[in-house]
C-alpha cells in the first residue's frame, strides 16, 4: 500500500472553549478538524470569538490543515422565497467571515431544496447564492474562507444527491465540493459491492475532478438508495472496511473528516487509528510528495 496522503479528522465540539478543542484533537491525533463557528440550528450570527488568536496558533502549531467549518442548517440557496434566500446569503456570509477570522479554511454548505421547482431552477438559484454570499463575505473584513458544497442524500427535493449534478454546480460556481460518503451511500452509489470503493472514487473524478476539497467520512447507518440520512462509526455500519483502502487511493490528498457518533474518547481514538491505517498508515507522507 502507498504512504497516507489523506489527512485524517473529525468533527469536533466547541462547547468548552477554542482552546479545549484544540487539545481535544491532539489527544486523538487529529491532521485536521471541522467546527461550527454558530449554532446551526440558529439564525444569529456568530460573534467574534475571544480565543480566536489561541485558536489559531494552536491549529498552527499542531499542523491542522485544512481547518474547517460547517455553515448553519438553515441556509437553502436555492429556495423558491426570496427572503430565505436573501436570508441565506447573508447568513453564509457571515459564516464565512467568522470563519476567517479564526484561520478557517472551508466552509462545508448543504446544497439546499429546490422546494419544488425542479433541479435546474433550484439549481440556478443555488449557483447565483453562492456567488453573492462569496461577495458579500469579502466585504466583511475580507474574508478569505471557502465556502465548499455538499452532497445530499437525494430525500425529496434536495439538491446535488449525484456526483455530475455536484460537479455542475463546482464549474458554474466556481467552488469546490464536499463528498459525505454516507450521504452518497444512501443516494445510490454503492461502496458495498465488491471493488466498490474504487469504482465510487472513479466515479467522483469523472464527475469534479480535481475539484474535492473535503470527504465527510461517514459509515451508512441505513440502506443503500434509501435517501435517509445517518451516521455510524467506520466499520460499524453498512460499508464494508475493506471497501475504504482503494476509496483513499482514488481519491489522492483528500482531507477525511469524520462526523460518525461521539463514543469515548478511547473508541473515539480507536477510529481515528483505523482509518489512519486503512489510508495508508499512522504516518502522513509529506505534502508535495
């Protein structure tokens, strides 16, 4: 097997302060994080945070990177009300100048729901946000963070659930993407057949190419095709372990971020070693190689 260029992660919480996050992934060895930088549930936008400049050092120092961060659930580009949309705008804007201001790199935003009007209207709509929320947030302090666009489960009108209407989106938009191997799992692509991995990495090439920033790494809680969102530890749901090795090797630099449930923080550090194993090796390749 190649060396490890996957950098290895996880979604963190922020509950305890910046700082408690940042000794939260050393102890479980993580290459890379992800955070909320407001609540997702919420409208408010995020504050300025007081521990900022410690959170930044200290993602520097431990050598985190990419430093990532998940915009609000609320946010839906793409809707067919204007104030929502306008209200989205504004929302991932602010997201991604918060962002900035703590060293964040990406942004990972939901595609959103085309609320009915079909995915080419939806679409539009979704290709346009991005743009001005991107305006909007340079105009706030400079923001400097990537906002990067996720897949979706498919489950009624959600946008974005296959690889080339995602890879349409990124040339359009210019942006980047977010693969959520649950969510793709659950959409139809099978990681679960014999040499599934492989082809599902192809597949995503084909459809973004070079253009993946991020892959949520998520184990499938439900059935494959089934448009129901889940989450399960790695190995501990419906993909098989050894469908993993040959995603990692087609999917070459990609950043891993797991959002799988919270266990103990052994369990926790367990997986981490796993899928540090099944990437390559517990040691990173160095960048450039």
């Amino acid at each position: 097997m190649p060396a490890r260029t996957n950098s290895i992660g996880r979604h963190l919480p922020t509950s305890g302060g910046l700082v408690k996050t940042l000794e939260a992934a050393s102890e479980l060895g993580l290459e890379t994080i992800q955070i909320f930088v407001s609540n997702p549930q919420a409208w408010a936008d995020p504050g300025p945070r007081k521990d900022a400049a410690a959170f930044i050092e200290g993602s520097q120092a431990l050598g985190i990177s990419p430093v990532v961060a998940h915009a609000k659930y609320l946010i839906n580009l793409a809707s067919t009300r204007e104030e929502q949309r306008e209200r989205s705008v504004l929302a991932l804007a602010h997201e991604l100048a918060a962002a900035s201001a703590l060293g964040v790199d990406l942004v990972v935003v939901h595609a959103g729901s085309h609320g009915g009007d079909g995915e080419a209207e939806g679409m539009e709509r979704l290709v346009e946000g991005l743009g001005r929320a991107r305006e909007r947030a340079a105009e706030l302090d400079g923001a400097t963070a990537e906002p990067v666009v996720e897949n979706s489960v498919g489950a009624g009108t959600q946008l974005c659930s296959t690889f080339e209407s995602l890879g349409v989106v990124a040339r359009r938009a210019g942006v980047r993407v977010c693969i959520d191997t649950a969510h793709a799992f659950v959409a139809g692509y099978d990681l679960s057949a014999e040499d599934g991995g492989r082809v599902v990495a192809a597949e995503i090439v084909d459809a973004v190419g070079d253009a993946v920033a991020l892959v949520h790494l998520n184990d499938a809680k439900n059935e494959l095709g089934s448009h129901r969102d889940g989450h399960r530890k790695v190995g501990e749901g419906r993909i098989p372990i050894g469908a993993w090795p040959a995603f990692f090797d087609g999917l070459v630099g990609a950043p891993l971020v797991m959002e799988t449930p919270y266990a103990t923080p052994e369990a926790d550090s367990d997986e981490v070693l796993l899928v540090k194993k099944l990437a390559g090796g517990l040691r990173k390749a160095p960048v450039g190689r």
